[in-house]
C-alpha cells in the first residue's frame, strides 16, 4: 500500500490551525484579552517569518499551561462549530487537487500535523481526509487537560509516528509521498520516496534544491461554500471550481519545475 502524508499549516491551508481558532475560544471565554492579542501577535509573526524549534516548543508549553483544566468536549465542539467560518476560506486548492490526485490513484492520504488532534481531525475531516497523525493532550478521568501532552507531532517524533503507523497497516514508504512547507519536516520527508517541498521557509528550500526534490508553490487559497457532513471525493460538488483551477495552477507548477 502506497500512502501520502501532508503536514497542514502553511500547506494545506494557509495559517496556523491552532490560531486561528483564538477568536472564537475567547468568545466562548476560554481566553483573555491578553491572551488573544499575544495570538494574535502570535499568528502575524507566524505568516511573515513562520516558526523556529523553539519559538514552538514555547508555544506548545504555553498552550498547555493555558488549557490545563480546560474541557476536551466542550473544545471539540468549539471547534465542530467554527469549521466552516474559519477553515473554508483558507484552503489551498492546490492541496485539495493533491490530495484527490492520490486518492484516485488508489494511496492513503494522511494529515500529519504537530497542531492538537481535536482541531487536526475535524479539520481534515471537513476537507476529505479522515486518517489523521497529530499531538495529543493528556486528560483525566473527568475529560479536562492535564497540562501534559501524549503524543508530540513534531520533527523526529512526527516522523517516528509516521512510521509506526506505516508497519501498522503495511504502508510502502519508499513508495509513497510526503508534503511540507517546514525544515522541521525533513525526518518525515526523509521517510519517503517521494518527498515534496511547499511553500517551503529558507532552510527547506535549500535542502530540498540540495536533494532535487520538487518544490511546489501552493497560492491559490478557495473557499470551501457548502459544508459537507461527510466529504465525499473532493472533485465533486462545493470542490469542483476550486479542483479546476487547481489542475491549471498545477499544471503550470509541473511547467515551471521542468
């Protein structure tokens, strides 16, 4: 079996997952005022100059403090509701034509993300993928954060999840393909045989020129207009215009990598 992985920020859509949620958790009053500036600050730093190793591991350890005690349903279901005003606008159609592209080729597409699993899988969900890699919060008995983490998704130990999955379900990974925008990704671009720089920040750029991967340029961000309960290919219905123009703007990508 063939699979293909796609980090999310910064490649299949254009912002930061977990931060883009920020308004509707304060509206709901699970943040601050202070704490919905510092992300707001957070995520025009991350679209000018994206993120380093520590400015994450910061950014996670903040996060955690910050939701300690914070319920995981009521999260989940913050997030369910807000999909649709948060996520449609901000899609790459490019992603979206990728990701179809493998998926009818018969490959297994996964998100693989270090952003937390309850804004990872319902995201992925509303755009067709329902496989998901990414970070898990500890909780207790009652559902509530602990301020602990399980699983971090991130550099080497998004790639070691990465392949224990592949040995899980028998996954080929010298076959199979994976996408980024972040030098923090190279353990998992290194996985497979086909590894793809997107959007990618300096030091990815530089490797992947090195190794001769392809690099895309993913730009055309689509709105996603009619909400799907339970996506179906994605070049049917709401997706088809924004499948279109993908394949003329992928066309024109494969074009200039020649």
């Amino acid at each position: 079996m063939q699979a293909a992985f796609f980090d999310l920020d910064k490649t299949v859509i254009a912002r930061s997952s977990t931060l883009a949620f920020t308004g509707h958790l304060y509206r709901a009053g699970m943040l601050g005022r202070r704490a919905l500036a510092r992300a707001a600050m957070g995520q025009l730093m991350y679209m000018l100059f994206g993120a380093d190793e520590d400015q994450l591991a910061k950014a996670r350890d903040a996060m955690l403090r910050l939701t300690k005690g914070w319920d995981k349903a009521e999260i989940e279901r913050i997030v369910e509701e807000a999909l649709e005003e948060v996520v449609a606008p901000i899609v790459y159609a490019e992603a979206l034509f990728l990701i179809d592209e493998h998926m009818r080729e018969g490959r297994k597409v996964f998100i693989v993300s270090a952003s937390p699993h309850e804004v990872v899988h319902p995201l992925s969900r509303y755009i067709g993928v329902d496989d998901v890699i990414a970070t898990r919060a500890r909780v207790d008995a009652e559902g509530k954060y602990t301020g602990e983490v399980e699983l971090y998704a991130y550099g080497p130990e998004k790639a070691a999840a990465v392949r224990a999955v592949a040995e899980e379900q028998g996954i080929a990974l010298g076959d199979s393909y994976a996408y980024s925008d972040s030098v923090t990704d190279v353990p998992l671009l290194e996985l497979v045989g086909n590894p793809h720089a997107v959007n990618p920040d300096k030091e990815l750029r530089a490797i992947a020129e090195e190794r001769g991967w392809p690099i895309l340029e993913f730009q055309r961000q689509v709105s996603l207009t009619h909400r799907l309960t339970r996506p179906v290919p994605l070049i049917s219905g709401a997706t088809i215009a924004a499948v279109i123009g993908a394949a003329i703007a992928w066309g024109l990508m494969r074009r200039r990598r020649r």
